[in-house]
C-alpha cells in the first residue's frame, strides 16, 4: 500500500502514523525514551535514544506496510537544545522545553528595556523554555561547554543532520527559538549578540516544505513544529476555531495571517508556512496535575486507566463550581499568561463541607480555567471563536470536555485523541510533494459537545474570581519560593 507518514518526535516518544492516499490514518507505531533530571531545575534527554525510536519507528512502519513511505513529514516538541560537535555528535545531554535553570536569565531579559522589543521581533515570549536563555545560561554556567560547541540545535536539526549530513532548521522550530526574526526570516542580530552567538553557531533556516532524498528515494519533508502541526491535523486552520490540545501540559493556538501580540499574556507567534501563523499560550499544567491529584492527593501508588476512570466518575457526580472552591493549578509554575515560574498551586474558598470529590473536580476546572485565560488573551486580537478543535491524551474523558464546554461556552469538537502533531506533519507533507493543492482535511463525523447555559452561569463568575486570585497573590508565592530555596 502506498503511504505517507506522519512523525511526531515529542517529549516522552516518538509517534509515526501511516495515512493512505485518501489521506485517512490506517496504522501507527509509537517508540518510548526516558526524560531524567541530574539537578533541580533540570531537564535532560539522551538525543541519541531519540534517534534510535525514530529509527525503529520508520523500519516498523515499512515492515507493518509492506515497503517504504511515498514521503515522510516530521513534527517536532519545540524549544529543545543540543550542543554538537562538526560531526553533529551531541557534547551535553539535550536541554528539553521544561528546562528551567534559565529562569533567572529570563527574568532579566523580561525586565530589560529591551525585552519587550525581543518579544515582538521573535513571536517568542521570555522564558527559560526558549532556547535565547539557555543559551545565555550555557555562556554563563558553561563556557568551557558553550566555547567546545559547533552548532547549538534542536532535536529534529539532530535527526536531520544524522539523516542528510546537513544542519536545516525549518522556519517553524526556528521561529520559537527566540533567536529568530520572524518580518525577515533571518536569525535576529539583537538576540545573537545578547546570547553571544553568530550565525555561524546555529542551522540555515529553510522553509516549512524544504525537503530531501535519503538513499532508497522518499522524500522527507522537513515540516514544522508540534504545536503547528497540531493546528493543521486537528482542522483548526481556519478562522473562528481554536485548537486546544491536552496532555501532561496544554495550549490553545488560532491560526493567523500574522503574528498576534500581547505584551502581558505574551502570546506565541510560530510559523506554520509562508502564509499561516499559528498563534497562543502554553500551560504547564494539563495531566501532570491529575496525576499529581491522584498520586500525592488520593494516594494511588501505579497510576492506572482504572484510576483516571474512577476519578472522572466521581467528578462527574459532583456539582459544577466544585461548591466554590477554585483552584490555581500552577503545580510547576506556570506559562501563558503569567510567565512565572515561581507560583504555585493554591485552593481557594476551601471550606469544612468540602470534600475529595469537591477537591476533585475543582483541580480540574482549575486546569480548565487555566486554559480559558490563554483563550480569552488570544480572542480579542482575532475572529470572534466560535469552536474548539481538542487533541491529546484526555480527549476520551467526556467530563473534562463537557468542563471545557461549559467553562468556555464553546462548542468543543473531539478530533483526534493523540495524533493530531504526526498527522498534521504528513498533511504537509502531501502539499510539499504536490500530491495536493491544498492540506488536506480530516474526513468523517466527529463528536462535538455543546456548553450547558446554567453551567457556564455558574463558570462565568467563578472565572472572573479565578482571574483576581494570581495579582492578588503574585507577591506571596514570591516571598514562598524564596523561603524554600534558603531550606
């Protein structure tokens, strides 16, 4: 059968989906590698492992389809730093988006006259996620390090140099570097002399569609970045409609004709093509706080299906508003729109007839409160959205999408449950090779969920209190986090 695939290389795996030339996924295969952590702060991949499931992930699917893609689309999860060698050998473990010793250097770029300007010009907030600071970091912690490296690069740059023996780097994964001029397509001269790097330093930038032959003849298109491609596999690249994916973290993104600024959500701006701009926010807190609410909350050990199914159906039974009690879910600090990475979790209205259930399902609202403020930070610079394309792990939890209904008060359109970045990596591929005029859509009905009117009443001014509760204790989880790093 002929085919295209679709590789999304993410943070925990990496992911292949074959589509048939009706362009409907027919098989995947999905390879695992470990994220460690050596000190506090850190967050460190082997590249090496990554390339392996990549690897296994292309001869798997030839195996499974009986012989080799027509062509091959990479995603990829953004923001990610690897120092090289000229052989393109990695000299240090690769720094993941999570990373955040480069906080402090974020902080003071972000306080910085020129700060905000950075902003504009790159579409990438100041964060330590970005690559600009931790390349700052790496000058300034690991000069010995900094001054060895060849090339610093991300991780699909790593792929496709141990592919095609070439350092390219697609407009899309260059544009959320912080390092990239977005008007001009070039790497920025301001944030090259802030991180002390020249050109020479980092990959050419080439078009999203930049392709090349490996030695059997498919084609391999370069592609875009995760959240990108998650835009274009979800079909949410036209006007009115968010994408809004759900997995240990989360993010909505509206596509745009051009970069969408707002200097105090600090909205993203990342290329998808030479036309499209997919625009948004990020939240570190999706999974990773149910799973914190189920481990260290309601003590299960081995988390399993079992556990996620049960805690849905105690949600479920418990009433909208979680009886006020409102939850900040910034467990690991927190990104879009509030860029601190010093906050922290905070319940809020707890009081005695509270109990696990009310605990329960105001984490989750909290989650979903989180992502409507990146929503209502995007919407007054676009088309009013009427409806939001959801992806991810959670897509199967009916009760969490029916939340995100009701709080949003938009219609919430079930697309795909974890595919959407690989598939939207082979509907880029089939337009760059020319197998069609236009990305192509997904076919089929899909489920959509409609926001029930009294709850959204309800959401509506639980939300207006949620938003008061971070300014009001800003200062506070300030002063906390400096007590606990003097522990």
């Amino acid at each position: 059968m002929k085919y295209i695939l679709g590789i999304d290389i993410g943070t925990g795996s990496t992911k292949a989906v074959a589509l048939n030339l009706n362009y409907e996924p027919v098989d995947s295969v999905q390879r695992h590698y470990p994220l460690f952590s050596s000190e506090p702060g850190y967050s460190e991949q082997d590249p090496l492992l990554i390339w392996e499931a990549f690897s296994q992930c292309i001869s798997e699917m030839k195996e499974r389809m009986g012989g080799s893609a027509v062509a091959i689309g990479l995603s990829s999860a953004m923001h990610s730093l690897i120092c090289v060698d000229e052989a393109g050998n990695s000299l240090a473990p690769m720094m993941t988006w999570a990373d955040s010793r480069s906080s402090d250097i974020a902080k003071r770029i972000f306080e910085s006259a020129s700060g905000m300007a950075l902003y504009q010009q790159t579409g990438t907030p100041i964060h330590a996620m970005s690559p600009l600071c931790k390349l700052i970091w790496l000058r300034e912690n690991e000069e010995e390090l900094f001054n060895e490296t060849h090339k610093f690069i991300s991780i699909k740059e790593y792929l496709w140099f141990r592919l095609f023996k070439e350092f390219k780097i697609d407009h899309s994964i260059a544009s959320c570097t912080g390092l990239f001029d977005w008007k001009s397509l070039t790497w920025s001269k301001e944030a090259l002399s802030l991180s002390g790097i020249t050109n020479a330093h980092l990959s050419d930038p080439v078009h999203t569609s930049y392709q090349n032959e490996d030695s059997e003849g498919v084609i391999f298109v370069i592609g875009a970045s995760d959240g990108c491609l998650a835009n274009l596999g979800s079909d949410a690249n036209e006007k009115g409609i968010a994408a809004l994916t759900i997995g240990t973290s989360g993010a909505v993104r509206i596509s745009s004709p051009k970069p969408i600024f707002n200097l105090q959500a600090m909205t993203f701006s990342y290329i998808l093509d030479e036309e499209t701009f997919i625009c948004g926010g990020p939240v570190n807190n999706g999974g990773i706080a149910l799973q914190w609410l189920l481990k260290n909350v309601l003590g299960k050990t081995e988390l399993s299906s079992a556990d996620y199914t049960a805690l849905f159906e105690n949600i479920k039974k418990t009433i909208a508003g979680s009886n006020g009690l409102i939850f900040l879910p910034y467990l690991s600090g927190e990104r879009a729109p509030i860029w601190d990475s010093e906050s922290c979790g905070t319940f809020f209205g707890l009081k005695l007839h509270h109990d696990q259930h009310h605990v329960s399902r105001a984490v989750l609202e909290g989650i979903c409160y989180a992502l409507n403020e990146v929503l209502a930070a995007l919407e007054p610079h676009t088309d009013e959205i009427l409806g939001l394309h959801v992806s991810g792990g959670f897509v199967n939890a009916k009760i969490w999408m029916e939340i995100l209904a009701d709080i949003t008060g938009k219609e919430v359109v079930l697309v795909q449950t974890e595919d959407a970045s690989a598939i939207g990596a082979a509907y880029l591929a089939v337009k760059a090779i020319g197998l069609a005029a236009e990305y192509p859509g997904a076919a089929g009905e899909k489920e959509s969920i409609k926001p029930n009117a009294g709850h959204h009443k309800i959401y509506k001014q639980l939300f207006g209190i949620y938003q008061q509760l971070y300014p009001a204790l800003q200062d506070s989880m300030h002063q906390l986090e400096n007590l606990s790093k003097q522990d």
